[in-house]
C-alpha cells in the first residue's frame, strides 16, 4: 500500500476492523502501511532505519501502548509515537507527551486530525534524521584529523591563539599555523566561530587550559 518510497506508518492496534479503516485511509492519502495486532509482533519485526512514524493504541493485550513506547526509548528507536485510544486520561497522556509522544488522540478520531498528526510525526522524524546525519557528517570530519591536529583543534575552539598553542603543545607557531590550516579545510570551514560551533554541537568543547606566561 502507498507509493514505492513513501513514509512508513506503523499501526499497533488489537482491533482487527479499526487497523484496517486507518490502513486504507493512510494509504488513500499516499502513505506505504504496515499493521500489527501486538506491540510483541512489532518487535518481532527489524524495522531498521526505514523512515515513519508509529501509530499506537494504548491499551492492548500483553504489552501496552506505553509500555512498548518505554521499550522502544531505551532502545534508541527514532519513531515518533502518535497514541490511540478509547480509555486514556489526562495523566497517561501527560505521561506519554513527556515521554517524546507526537500527539495522543482519543477514538474515534476524525480523519483530519490523524492525518495532521502523522504529518507532524513524519516532519519531526525527518528533521531529527537529518539533524543526526548532520552531526555524523561533523564527527567524520573530526575524526579525519591526525592525533596532532586533533590537540590543536581542540586548543583552537577554546579560544586559545596560535602562539599560546605552540606554548602549550611545544610546537613552533609556524607549525601550529600550518595544522590550523589542514584542520579548517578537513573541517570545511572558514573561520575558529565555526569550528567552535561544530565542538559546542558534538560536545566536543573543554574548559581552556591555563599556560605558564600568557
């Protein structure tokens, strides 16, 4: 169902006619469709780092809606959850919003309302996937420097001038000068505000270390 690489809407839901109805009208509004009966026979499936969203009811037999949502964040999983349900409250709904849920929709739910949510859920997938992809674009990059040139760019986004650096590290500034220089471009960047906004996004910036004579 849906177009050949079109999102992936997940439905766990034990309600064999309600799987159906939002199977077809997923589908009718462009998106490919997979349902399961249980948040087990959800886990029984590898579902990789194909792009969607889940579509969860929260009370079922066995394992629960939030229960599988518990589940699924100790194991990374980067699907955003929209819940379904016809018994919820307030205080399992505050619970799951908490817990990183897109929306928590009560049944019956009008066809507007779901199809908004999805979108916002695929949205979020889509920039949380390409802010990760970002992000380990920047560490390849970091982790394309010599051990050397990695002491200095870590000197560098401390603020830290090129003659203190030879200080620190016993180097000539000319040589400090010439491995600033391989680090921005292996970094493709174009100034230190840059470099040091790359450490501040990988976590990568340390408190400046104290020289002798500066």
């Amino acid at each position: 169902m849906g177009e050949p690489g079109a999102p992936l809407v997940h439905i766990v839901d034990d309600d064999d006619s309600l799987r159906t109805a939002l199977s077809r009208l997923l589908a009718a509004a462009g998106y490919r469709v997979a349902t399961y009966e249980s948040a087990a026979s959800f886990l029984e499936i590898s579902h990789g780092d194909v792009g969607g969203c889940i579509l969860l009811d929260v009370n079922m037999p066995g394992l629960s809606g939030v229960q599988l949502q518990e589940h699924l964040l100790r194991q990374h999983c980067g699907l955003p959850i929209v819940f379904l349900t016809g018994h919820g409250d307030i205080a399992m709904s505050v619970r799951a919003i908490k817990a990183g849920a897109e929306d928590f929709l009560s049944k019956p739910v009008s066809k507007e309302d779901l199809l908004d949510a999805v979108r916002r859920a695929l949205q979020r997938y889509s920039d949380t996937h390409a802010t990760q992809a970002n992000l380990k674009e920047l560490m390849r990059r970091v982790e394309s420097l010599t051990a050397r040139e990695r002491e200095v760019f870590d000197l560098l986004v401390t603020g830290m001038l090129n003659k203190q650096i030879a200080y620190q590290l016993g180097n000539t500034e000319r040589t400090v000068k010439a491995h600033r220089h391989s680090i921005t471009e292996k970094m493709q960047v174009k100034s230190m505000a840059e470099l040091a906004s790359i450490a501040s996004q990988l976590g990568l910036l340390h408190p400046k270390k104290s020289t002798t004579g500066n």
